[in-house]
C-alpha cells in the first residue's frame, strides 16, 4: 500500500498497473497531476505472511489547484503469485482538508 502512494506520489504509473489486480485494473493508468502530500494508515486488517488478503484504511492528503483536500479509502488487497495486489477500494470520505 505505501509502494503504491509513493507511486503515485511520484507519477509511477507503471508500478500502480503492475501491482493492480488484473481483474479490476483499466487498461491504461495514468498520473493524475495532484501533488500527494501525505499518507497515514489508520488500520490493517489482515494482509500478514500467512493470508491471502487484507484490508488497508487509510487517509492521503493532496494539493490540486492551490487546494488542499483528504481522501480517506478503505482498500482491499490480494496475494497474487505472492505479490500484493490492489483489488478495489471503498471510499469512505473525500473532500478538502480540515485545519
């Protein structure tokens, strides 16, 4: 999961397709010109040596435009030939960030 903020972060579209589960994955990922700010994982459900799957919550703080704003997601991953892969994700709140 943070493999693929800091991808984002830094535009690695090629890193979020490779670790996007081939069944959810678009043909074509592209960056998104936001300026990724921060990220801080408030819960792991799973996802240890010993599962198949797992659940990440977390909340990703982003510029865009000059302004501020906050997604927070739930995501679930799967091993995959003993990769984790994102398989889709849930969105609990989005919108600009509070002070």
């Amino acid at each position: 999961m943070r493999s693929r903020y800091t991808a984002f972060a830094l535009g690695r579209t090629d890193h979020l397709w490779r670790t996007w589960h081939p069944r959810t994955r678009p043909p074509v990922v592209e960056a998104s010109g936001v300026e990724w700010t921060g990220l801080t994982v408030l819960e792991v459900v799973a996802g240890g040596e010993g599962d198949d799957g797992g659940v990440v919550e977390f909340e990703a703080r982003y510029v865009e435009l000059g302004d501020r704003g906050l997604v927070r997601e739930r995501s679930l991953f799967e091993r995959r030939g003993g990769r984790w892969t994102y398989v889709a994700a849930d969105p609990a709140e989005a919108g600009p960030a509070g002070d």
